[in-house]
C-alpha cells in the first residue's frame, strides 16, 4: 500500500467535498477573512468587521478610482486636498485603537481616516518641506466607486498557492 502525503489545501478541499452541507463547512468558513460591506448607498460605515474571536478592523484598502486627476485624500478638518491618490494605490486605515471605528461622518457623508505609505501611490503631493517625509494622516470618500477593502486571507491563500505578486505588499506593511 502506497501512502500519499496531502498538503492542508488537498485536504481541505477533500473534506470540503465530503461534507458539504455539514458544520464542517460552516467552520472552515468562519476561519476565512471578512470584509466590510458597502450600504444600499454604496458607502461603507464601518472599519470594524466580526470575526470568530471578536471584531477586528479592516487595515487595507485599494484605492478603485479610476478618475485621472486621483483620489483626494483630504485633511481631518475637511480642507483642500494636499494629496491625490492614483488608482491601485493601497491606503492603511489610520486608527486609535482597536475599538474605533476609523470612518467618520463628515456633511453626512463617510470619510475613511487614512494613513499613507509607499504603496498609497501619490499622484499629487502638494505637500511642502518636511511634510513630505514622513506618513501622512488624510481622509478619503468611504465609498465603494473609490476604494475597496482588501481581503488579507485571500492574499495569504494566493501566496500559499505560489503567487508571487503580493510578496511586496506584505514587506511593505511588515517593516513600519
């Protein structure tokens, strides 16, 4: 009798066709990551998502908009943007703690609090002087016509599976 070594993906995927249906399922799902969801108005009105130990919030986001003079990311206070994001640009969600929902309202509208890195790909920066260095803190439209979440269990199981193209994205935030 020959013995077969399984990877956890084969075996998964086995016990996910066994079982279908069964709780199993529902606990292999529960382990994989979730994203917020944008309200009927396309807007998303919260970082925080449930997980099975609690809530957790949502770090990254991909800058979707595809307008040609960028995404603004404007100050806290709602000022002119010193900042224009281009699309694929990915933003960190800027937060207090762990509890704090970091999309505010602002004129009735949901801002999301930002934090920008390497990977926030400035199209415009009209920062001055030292501004310029280090990272800088803005807001941008909470909405889904302009950044989208990042699943990061889907970029785990892609680097799992041998893709290699996100290995830059995660040294990227690893080394803050």
């Amino acid at each position: 009798m020959v013995l077969r070594h399984w990877s956890a993906g084969e075996l998964l995927g086995w016990l996910a066709l066994v079982w279908v249906g069964g709780s199993c399922t529902t606990a292999a799902q529960a382990q994989w990551a979730d994203v917020p969801r944008m309200d009927v108005n396309g807007d998303f009105q919260t970082t925080k998502v449930q997980g099975n130990r609690g809530y957790y919030q949502q770090m990254l986001w991909l800058v979707v908009d595809r307008d040609p003079e960028g995404l603004n990311c404007r100050p806290f206070d709602g000022g002119e943007p010193l900042v224009k994001l281009g699309y694929g640009g990915i933003l960190m969600t800027q937060i207090e703690s762990a509890e704090t929902n970091a999309i505010t309202l602002r004129d009735g509208q949901p801002w999301l609090n930002v934090t920008l890195t390497r990977l926030s790909s400035r199209q415009l920066d009209l920062r001055q002087g030292a501004e310029r260095s280090g990272p800088y803190h803005c807001q941008v439209r909470a909405s889904a016509d302009l950044i989208a979440p990042i699943n990061l269990s889907a970029i785990e199981e892609l680097r799992r599976s041998g893709f290699r193209g996100f290995n830059s994205l995660r040294s990227g935030f690893d080394k803050r």
